[in-house]
C-alpha cells in the first residue's frame, strides 16, 4: 500500500501521475476488501467505482466542485480520498465512519444520501442556486443503472434538461441493482453500452449528416421530424440528448485515461450533460464480480473463500415471509408479489422462481408499486408490496390515496421496520406506525415473532381491505405459541397486580423479559402482546388495565404518533384518568448507526434499561 499510505487527503492525491493513479487503484481496491471483511459493509458497488472515483477527483476540485453520490452507498472510495482512510476500522459501527456521506463527517460530502434517485434533483437544486448567486463551479451527480429507475431521476432529468443550467450527472452503469436491473431503460442502456464512445454533441451529427452528398439536406430535415431516423441510430444517448442534455459516452469505467478525458470535456462543455460510464460491479475481486448481489450489502466474510463468518441457522422474518406467501399462493392464485427492487433482501426469491408470472419486480420505483398494487387489487387480485419500511415512506400519498381511500385488499408486508443496525439514519423503519396509524381503512398488525408473522399473513389475506404488518430485520426468536389464539385479538402473557406492560412486534420479547426481571424485585406485571397497532383490541385493553395503577407501552418506533400514543388516545376516549402511564419509544431524533443491540441500550430500550424506568415510575406518584 505504498501509494495509499501516503495519501492524507485531496493534496497529496492530486500530485499523483497517471501510473501512480492505476497502482493506487489495486491499493484501494485490496484495501476495500480487507476493511469490508472486517466491519461488512457495501463492497461491491464500491470496488466498481474505484477509478471512476479517482478521476473524478482528479478533475473536479472538491470541496468546491460539489459531487453528490446517489444512494451514497458507494461513496467508499470518495471517503478515502478526502482524508477519511484512518477511520475505515470503525465503518458503519456506533460512533464510527458512517457507510453513507455525511456533512457533518467531511466538507467533501455535500448532500446526504441513502434513499435512492434523489442526486439528480440535488444536484440541480444546488446548481440553480449556485446560478442564483452568481457563483462558478461544478455539480456533478453521480447515479446508477439502478437508481436510475427510480421516478425522482426522470423528474429531475426532465428539469434539468430544459434548465440549461450547466450540471453534469454521471451515469454509473454496471448492469445491476442489487439484483438483476429491470425495465425498459435498463435494456435501452444495455444496447447502447456497447456502441462506440461518443464524445461529439447531437449538432455536430446533424451536420456530419449534411455533408454527406447521399444523405444531405433533405435526411437532416427528416431527422430533425421523426423519431425513427439514422440521427437515433448515431447519438447512442438519443433519450438523454432529447430531455436535453448532451451525451458523452459510454466511456470504459475502468480506464482512468478515458474517464479524465470525457470528465474534462464534460467541465468545459455548457449546459446540462450526461456521462454514461460502463462499470462492472464487484471488479476487481472474483467472488464479488461472480455474485455482485451477495456482495453489494455484505456483513464479515472470509476473504479466502468469500464465505460469511457470522452464519446463524435460525431463519430470518424475511425468510419466513417469503416461505409462507408461497404456501398461501400455492391455494390462492389471485396472490401476487410485488418488489421495488429488493426480491432477495425481502425474502421474495423463492416465490419469484416458483410463480414467475405472478412476481413483479418494478425497480426502485416504491410510489409506483402502491398505486401498482391499488391497480391489481382494484381487478380483483390479491397484491402483496414486500417493501423495507424506510422505502415506504416514498408511498405515503399512494397509500393514502390510492389504496385505502378506495379500501382495497392490499396488503403491505413492511420488513426492516424498527432499527435496522448499520446503516443508520437514512434507513431505520422507526417511523411506520406513525406514517400509518392515521389513515382511515388500513388495520396495522405487528408479530412477535415468525410463528405469529405466519398467522398473521393467512389473517391478512382473508380481509378486504388494506393491511399492513410490520416485522424487524434479522432473525427470529420463537416465544411461546398459543394455539387456541386466534391473531385477530390481543394476547396476554402474563398476569400481574402492579404494572400492565403493553408491547407491540419485537418488544413484546423484551416486555416478558421486563417482565420477569421485575418479578424478582417482588413487582407483578400482566404483559400484553397488542398485535394490532390498530384497531386496538379494546375490550382486552381496558380489561386488563382496570385494576392496574400503572401502564407503559413498548414499541421499536418513534413514540411521536405511534403505537404508545395509540394506546394513550384509547385510554383517553375511554375515560380512563388518574394511572401512571409511559410510553417507551424512540425519541424525536435521527437514530444513527450502530449494532441494533448497542443502539437499544444506547436510548434506554433494552430489558434492564426499561425496568430501572418503571421502578423510578414506580416510585413516583401519579403523572
Ligand atoms: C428508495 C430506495 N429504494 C431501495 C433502496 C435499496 N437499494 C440500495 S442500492 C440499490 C441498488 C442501486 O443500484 P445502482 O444505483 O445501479 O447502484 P449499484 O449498487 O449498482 O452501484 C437499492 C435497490 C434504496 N436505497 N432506496
Ligand atoms: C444501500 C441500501 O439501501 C441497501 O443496500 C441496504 O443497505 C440493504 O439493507 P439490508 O442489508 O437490510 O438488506
Ligand atoms: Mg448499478
């Protein structure tokens, strides 16, 4: 790592030659590989933008030159330019170098990112306002094949196009999402990917064509009218060019001399322009090209073998979600799956194999997989949107208005939700039941563990309207299992004279272990596992609470609006006054990043954080 070791910033990287530039591309990339092994991490996506990277730091001056990365879940390399190469033993650990850009971690990061298909519209606005104030530099968005399916990209390229403003957006194109790239633009970007590069503008083919005594005057005329003309054959970036931009490329991402080229050319070209730059995600490291899904979001791995090293057996909700769909689409045909790009993360590639036909996958495109879902339903179909929580929130109107104004039998199988580790900020799912719990319509279920999650789906699929369940990342610990029980009614676990504890999903482990830990302290609690977020089972509730001083509810959201708040509006339509009551949430804060362990003890929701308070509680009089 000769070149690397000596690279403490921008300075020292931009005096490097073009050799040095190429050697210390392999530095990096065995860097990445080694670092990654370690904490897990991104690694894929990253090890394909090492030289894209490079050059563009090499041309553009950052931090005054704003680059923004899309997803910015493969903003790595960005980071060890800029100085941020000493703290990669920490990346993506509580208090340590965060997986995605950060403000606050570095002048060089210039928009925070995570959700996808958003750096277009970023990068304009920041262009626009640089034009506002009379300032000069360049903005440059940096977006994938992938991310590019999203709606916001195509909104903001429609924008930008016809702003004018000078702004160029890179086109990352590796051929991949997490999985497999889909759509229409997807294929038109294959086709072009292999034409040859084209570094000349729309204009200049318009006139090459007019001085070709065959073609002439009368072919430029008709070029300048149809659509299905030998202009479109020649400008391989035709879509980009008729939005407005001007096209440069496809440009070998792996080649440092061409990609300074066309980075160079692109700075001193007006207006907006697109780069397409060809990637292959994963290069560089065999395991990770051969299998750039498994390797885009990875945790500890050998880098030998390029095996995990943490393996649990026990299944995760995902799997168990995916299992079961399939059990239930095997009796009911009208069940189909959607996926907004994330069939594996979402546990829906075993009923993509077995029910080709009736899985959909419609890229990063959340908004239209709501409406898409409220479409199938609205024909008579059984839709299930297998969606992480944090991506749902881009659906939130197309919930509203699509799906539960006009009730229709949707039902939303919401992953991730509560803390999802690592990835901090940008994707935690703690803020669903809030997002959800107002709207009229929707019943919203949330299992204890995957044995419920089961119960939970075949009672979903027998409603006609919407419902929504929510359920963690990772694995999951079977509690007990009541069989008489049906989960359409509360469960109570345990009984108690002092303190009623009701918890909803994955707190109701921690509400027995609470639970338990305040019994040896001579305190008797009844523990509840709620089930619903809403409706609320009533009648359960208010039972259970008659005799019962004090009332706490635990939940893995925030505790604005959600499931606490729930239970407290119950309580106050009820006329229920003069109990102790505390709702154990998330606060009104961005969680950052961290082990889900680490961060429950960090905000006081672990068991014994949670006893100690309702001691205190317990010693205080009435709130
Ligand atoms: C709104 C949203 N939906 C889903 C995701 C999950 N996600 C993260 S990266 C990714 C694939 C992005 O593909 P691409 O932009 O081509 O980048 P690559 O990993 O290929 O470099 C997806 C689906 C996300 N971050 N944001
Ligand atoms: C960057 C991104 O949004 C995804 O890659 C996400 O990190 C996946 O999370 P899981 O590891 O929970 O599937
Ligand atoms: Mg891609």
């Amino acid at each position: 790592m000769n070149i690397l070791s000596k690279i403490n910033g921008l300075d020292d990287f931009k005096k490097l030659n073009l050799l040095e530039l190429k050697k210390l591309s392999s530095e990096i990339r065995k860097f990445l590989i080694e670092k990654v092994s370690v904490t897990g991490g991104h690694l894929a996506s990253n090890l394909g933008v090492v030289e894209l990277t490079i050059a563009l730091h090499k041309v553009f001056n950052s931090p005054e030159d704003k680059i923004i990365w899309d997803v910015g879940h493969q903003a790595y390399v960005h980071k060890i330019l800029t100085g941020r190469k000493e703290q990669f033993d920490t990346l993506r650990q509580f208090k340590g170098l965060s997986g995605f850009p950060k403000i606050k971690e570095s002048i060089h990061d210039s928009f925070e990112t995570g959700h996808s298909s958003t750096s277009i519209s970023a990068g304009l606005g920041m262009a626009l306002a640089r034009d506002l104030k009379g300032e000069k530099y360049s903005i440059i968005s940096v977006i994938g094949d992938g991310a590019l399916t999203g709606g916001m990209a195509f909104e903001a390229l429609n924008h930008a196009g016809h702003s004018k403003t000078d702004f160029i957006v890179v086109l990352n194109d590796n051929e991949m999402s997490i999985s497999e790239n889909v759509g229409g633009l997807s294929k038109y970007l294959n086709r072009i990917r292999t034409a040859p590069t084209y570094f000349k503008v729309k204009d200049d083919v318009e006139s090459l064509l007019r001085k070709i005594p065959a073609i002439g005057e009368s072919v430029v005329r008709t070029a300048q009218k149809t659509k299905d003309t030998i202009k479109y054959f020649f400008v391989p970036g035709i879509i980009f060019e008729e939005l407005g931009f001007t096209y440069l490329g496809p440009v070998n991402g792996h080649n440092i001399e061409d990609l300074i080229e066309v980075f160079k050319r692109a700075k001193n070209i007006k207006g907006p322009i697109l780069v397409h730059v060809k990637t292959r995600k994963g290069k560089g490291y065999s395991f990770a090209e051969k299998h750039p899904d498994k390797f885009h979001g990875i945790g500890p791995f050998n880098i030998q073998t390029g095996k995990k090293l943490k393996v649990n057996s026990s299944k995760t909700y995902s799997e168990i979600f995916g299992e079961i769909l399939v059990k239930l689409a095997e009796k009911d045909s009208r069940i189909v799956a959607i996926t907004a790009a994330m069939p594996s993360g979402t546990g829906l590639s075993l009923f993509a194999s077995k029910f080709p036909e009736r899985f959909y996958d419609v890229g990063i495109a959340e908004q239209h997989a709501v409406t898409f879902a409220a479409g199938l339903a609205a024909n008579g179909i059984r839709p299930v949107f297998a969606v992480y929580s944090t991506f749902l929130q881009r659906g939130y109107d197309q919930i509203i208005h699509d799906v539960c104004l006009q009730n229709l039998p949707v039902v939303f199988a919401i992953d991730r939700a509560g803390i999802v580790g690592q990835d901090g900020e940008t994707h935690h799912g703690v803020f669903d039941l809030s997002y959800l719990r107002h709207i009229p319509n929707l019943k919203i279920l949330a299992p204890k563990d995957g044995k419920e999650l089961e119960k939970m789906l075949e009672y979903a699929f027998k409603q006609e309207s919407p419902i929504a369940i929510r359920y963690p990342r990772g694995v999951s610990e079977d509690l007990c299992i009541d069989e008489k029980n049906n989960v359409d009614r509360a469960e109570i676990l345990r009984k108690g004279k002092d303190v009623c504890i009701i918890a909803i999903g994955k707190m109701v482990k921690t509400g027995l272990e609470v639970s338990k830990l305040l019994e040896k302290e001579g305190i008797m609690t009844t523990v509840i596992n709620s089930r619903f977020v809403k409706p609320l089972d009533k009648d359960t509730i208010l039972n259970e609470i008659k005799n019962i001083d004090t009332v706490i509810t635990l939940e893995d959201n925030v505790k604005s609006g959600g499931f606490g708040c729930g239970v407290l509006e119950l309580l106050n339509e009820n006329g229920i006054k003069g109990k102790k009551f505390k709702i154990f949430g998330f606060p009104d804060k961005f969680v950052e990043h961290g082990s889900v362990d680490v961060l429950f003890k960090e905000y006081k929701l672990d068991f014994k954080s949670i006893a100690l308070s309702i001691l205190e509680l317990l010693k205080k009089k009435e709130i």
